[in-house]
C-alpha cells in the first residue's frame, strides 16, 4: 500500500470520504424545503468537506510521488481538470452552489502561477506546463461561456478582466524568455517584456471586432476596465526605459538612434497607447469620460518626451563614450548642447501644430518648454558659454525663437456664442 500513485489506499480513502460528503451535500440541497430552518446550511458544510478532502487527495498524490519540477503544472492540470468536471456536474444536476467553486479556477491559476515563479521556473510553459498552461485557459474560457448567463456580472467581469491579465503576464513571461535564448542580451529582453503585452493589445484592438464571444460582447471590459491597467504598465515602462535605459543594442556592433531595439520598442508603444486613447474615444459618453482622456493624451506626450530626452543621452553615450548617469552627462558640453537643440525642437513642433489647430493649451504647453530651455541656457549652458558648442546652442535656439514668433503666435482665446 502507498506504492502506487493513486492506486494506494490513502487516496482511494481520502476519495471515498470525499465523495460521501458531496453525495450527502447534493441530497440535502435536492431536499431543502424538506429541512429544518438549522438545517439549511448543512449542503454548504458538506460540499466544502467534500471538496476539501478531495483536492487534498490529490496534492497528497502530487507531493508524493511527482517531483519538485513537476509540482506546479501538476498541480494546475489537477485543479483545472477538477473544475471541468465539476462544472459539468453542476450543470448536468443543476447543483447551483456548485459553480462558486468553479469560479474559483482563476484564483488557483493565479496561486499556481505564483508558486511558479517561487520555484524559480525559467518559464511556464517549461515541462510539461506548454500542455497544461493552455489547456488551463481553455477550461478557464469554457467555464466563463457557459457561465456567461445566471451570474451576476460584476461577479463575470472581474473574471473576464483577471483572465485577461494573466494570459497577458503568460504569454510574455514566454516571448521573454524566447527572446532571451536566442539572443542572450538584455536590452533585447526588457523590451520582449514590455512589447509583447503591447503587441497583444494592438491585437484586441484590431481582431477584437471579429471575435463575438468575449470581445464583441464585453467590448467595454476589456477596453476599458482590462486595458487600463496594462496601459498604465506600459506608460511607466516607457518612462522608465526611455530615462534610465542604456539601450545597448548588442549583439548589434552599431547604435543608431530610433533604429536599435529600445527606441523600436517603445515606439511601438507610443503607438499602442495612441490607439488605445482612439478605443476609448468612440466609447466615451460623458464630459468626465472626455476629460480623462485628455489628461492620458498628456500623459502621453510627457511619456515621448522622456524617451526622446533618454535618446539624445543614450547617443551621446554610445558615440561619444560618456557613462549613461545623470551626473555624467550633466557635465557633458555636447549633451547639454544636444538637449538644448532637441528641446527647442519640439517647442516649436508643438507651437506650430498649437497654432495650426487653435489649441491654446498646447501652445502654453511648448511655450512652457521654451521658457524651460530659455533657463537652461542662462543656468546652465552660460557657464561655457566660450565653446563651440555652447555658441552653436545660443544661436540655433535663437533662429529657432524666430521662427516661432513669426509662424507660431498664441492661438486667440475662443469667442463664446451670444445667446
């Protein structure tokens, strides 16, 4: 006895008491009516008992016999497989109360998953989780179908939305680690694990129309609600990379600014999250709703100007060798130089788009950022105001002042309609 994984008499026991307690639990929940009123929730001990007993069976065997790299898919493929069939049972005898453990799948993935990363596992589909990972989400999505009606949808929502996000975290945890094993660098890989997330979303949004079950149906949940938060991953992503990311392009020998794999990535990015904002747009209902989504779009702007800020010092560091820190290229002439050009730049880009589209508030916006390089310049650029550099930066953004006086005046406050 105990040498055989399930065929041992402690499983075969824990099964058997399991199975009494769920048997009794259904035959008290079929008589109901007949009980007593401190009776009535004997059905919910019982199934609980039952249930206990049975997926504790289960790990027993699982602890027992498998080993310690097994564990974590074992253990999922167990859980999945459990919640089919009860939901199958559920459905076949119409035993409501069985579908709040069903519900619970979700909450055991992520349990599951968590425990993977605990054991160290290079990736979930390692072993045998590229079979049970899968198959876990496709009883997942099941469960979700067949529950789609005579669940309350608050309930069904935040089942749709957490099933997004794990598949999400999965399919990138993988793609990362792909990217890894075949290109052993690490810019290569922080940007797998931001773009894939960015690649899957821009795939919501194009496929989504044609897929009617759950997307077409619960279009808003997963715009909305499910994509909110990998947009706010995504945004601070690009903030942080953009800024502190030395973008090391190896094993390509050259860095080029936009063409290596930091600046394609986030690009790719910005432009994800500007269709995104599109999405929201055509479900926007309320003037709040409108509000909102003008404050992402500026959140968006601060976000390329972060990035476009980081490439002008990731360049200076790949060509000219100054160390990727803040306090290195502070004292760098030709970063200092750089920066100033670039940002005068993009102040006359805003101004000039600000002007063209009577948008007083991206004006102020690039004015702003004048006022910022115009301090620059004194506070900063002054101190070597004798290099060549420094004459060039004075007399580039004073050109480009010029140009932005005489293409790009204020936009004039918008006349309100006499009544």
């Amino acid at each position: 006895a105990g040498q055989w994984l399930i065929l041992n008499s402690v499983f075969l026991g824990a099964i058997m008491i399991s199975l009494a307690g769920l048997f009794a639990s259904y035959y008290l929940y079929r008589h109901k009516d007949k009980l007593h009123e401190m009776e009535e929730a004997a059905h919910i001990f019982l199934l609980v008992w039952g249930l206990l007993w049975w997926f504790g069976a289960g790990y027993r065997e699982i602890l027992h016999f498998l080993d310690f790299k097994d564990y974590a898919a074992a253990s999922l493929g167990f859980f999945a497989g459990s919640m089919l069939v009860l939901q199958r049972i559920e459905r076949r005898l119409a035993w409501i109360p069985l579908h709040y453990p069903v519900l619970g799948l979700i909450i055991g993935m992520y349990i599951l998953m968590l425990i993977s990363i605990g054991h160290r596992h290079t990736h979930p589909f390692d072993l045998y989780g590229v079979i049970v990972w899968p198959l876990a989400f496709m009883i997942q999505y099941f469960v979700l179908h067949q529950y789609r009606k005579g669940v309350r949808q608050t309930a069904l929502q935040w089942q749709h939305i957490a099933t997004y996000w794990l598949a999400l975290f999965t399919l990138s945890w993988e793609g990362a680690w792909l990217v890894n094993k075949y290109v052993e660098g690490g810019t290569w890989r922080d940007m797998a694990w931001i773009i894939l997330p960015a690649i899957f979303s821009m795939m919501l949004f194009k496929f989504g129309p044609r897929v009617r079950w759950p997307l077409v149906v619960h279009h808003s949940w997963y715009i909305k609600s499910a994509s909110l938060p990998v947009m706010l991953v995504l945004w601070l992503a690009t903030v942080f990379y953009g800024a502190s990311h030395a973008g090391d392009p190896w094993p390509l020998d050259l860095y080029i600014p936009i063409l290596n794999p930091l600046d394609l990535a986030i690009i790719f990015i910005l432009f994800t999250l500007i269709r995104w904002l599109m999405e929201l747009r055509t479900l926007a209902k309320s003037d709040q709703y409108s509000e909102a989504n003008t404050l992402f779009s500026y959140a968006l702007g601060l976000a390329t100007f972060v990035w476009i800020t980081g490439t002008v010092g990731r360049s200076i560091h790949h060509w000219l060798g100054v160390d990727y820190s803040l306090l290195a290229l502070s004292r760098s002439v030709e970063f200092q130089t750089s920066l100033t050009v670039v940002w005068t730049v993009i102040a006359l880009v805003l101004t000039f788009v600000a002007t063209r589209t009577a948008k007083r508030a991206l004006w102020f916006v690039g004015g702003s950022l004048l006022l910022l390089v115009v301090a620059k310049l004194f506070l900063v650029d002054l101190d070597n105001s004798g290099t060549l550099a420094r004459i060039i930066s004075f007399i580039t953004v004073g050109l480009l002042l010029l140009l932005i006086n005489h293409f790009s005046p204020i936009p004039p406050r918008q006349q309100e309609t006499p009544v």
